[in-house]
C-alpha cells in the first residue's frame, strides 16, 4: 500500500528536523524519509513543492502553538514571548531556514510554489485574530501585521549570525513597546 501523502509528509518532517533540507537532493530527502524519490513527485510534484509543503505543514504547527500558548498566558507579552521562545529554539531552526528558501522561491514564481504565498502572512493574522479575541482584546490588524513583519525580521537576523540573546533583547524590546502603546 502506498505510503498517503501525510504519513510521508510528517516523515519528512522528522528527517527534515535531524537533517535539515535546505541542501538535500530529492533522492536524499527520499532516502531520509524511508521512501522513494517517485513517490515524493506523485504527492508533491517537485523538490520545490515538497519544501513548500513542509513549510506549509510547520507554518501551521507553530500557529497551533501559538493557540495552545494563549489558553494559558497570563497576557499578550507572555504569550508573544512564548512564541518567540517556539520559534526561534534551535530546534525549529531548520525550519526557519527552510522558510526563507521557500519564500524566495515563491516570490520567484518557482512551480510548487506559488500557493504558499498568499497564506504565509494572513494565515498568522487570521489565527492571531483569534487569539486576541480569546483574550478580549481588541486585535489590531496592524498591529497583528507588525508583529508577524518584527518576528521574521529577528528569525532572519538570527540566521544571519546574531546570537539568540540579541535577536531576544530586540524582541523583549519590541513587547515592551507594543505593551507600552497598547491602549488602556
């Protein structure tokens, strides 16, 4: 029986994790994920649409967090800092990695590609929408965008050779001024 294109895509997210991607054949990635690189192009259609996948995949599990974190923070600075703390762990980092490859290639227009643009940013506002409202707060689309645009900026800076306390006193830094210009 064939392997479904979810077992194989959270294979490949195991591998992706211990392994990284970024620089890995199609045949690599197969192997890595116990499968064949045939089978990768009958679910995925490419390289560039299995990456675009896996980002799609993490993208929605980092945003699932961020709703699991918000049934217990204390507030909106507990909770932006718990995901900072997700997004930015050395665990994830592979995945960081991988978005900003993927999102080039979107923004290229690649093939495999193309669908996951137009979600990368309203996918995270619509569910931190949510997420404000579960909180009573008003959300602030603006703001919502803001802080999305300051957490890619410092993921992008991290992996650009910050260490990961500058790139957390930036974004403590950022809390404390979106905590101070929140209105009362």
């Amino acid at each position: 029986m064939p392997d479904s294109r979810a077992d194989l895509l959270a294979r490949i997210m195991d591998f992706a994790q211990r392994e990284g991607l970024a620089d890995r054949s199609l045949r690599e990635i197969a192997t890595g994920a116990g499968t064949s690189h045939r089978m990768l192009l009958y679910h995925f259609g490419s390289r560039e649409g299995l990456l675009a996948a896996v980002v799609g995949a993490m993208e929605a599990q980092q945003r699932a967090a961020m709703s699991a974190l918000a049934e217990t923070a204390a507030g909106p600075a507990e909770l932006m800092n718990g995901i900072w703390q997700q997004v930015s762990s050395p665990e994830v980092r592979p995945f960081v990695r991988l978005f900003f490859e993927v999102f080039a290639l979107a923004t290229r227009g690649e093939p495999g590609t193309a669908e996951v643009l137009p979600g990368l940013t309203s996918s995270w506002l619509a569910d931190a929408t949510a997420v404000a409202e579960r909180l009573g707060i008003e959300p602030d689309p603006a703001a919502l965008r803001l802080g999305v645009a300051v957490s890619r900026g410092l993921l992008l800076d991290l992996l650009a050779g910050a260490t990961l306390e500058e790139t957390t006193a930036a974004h403590d830094l950022f809390v404390q001024l979106a905590h101070d210009h929140t209105p009362s």
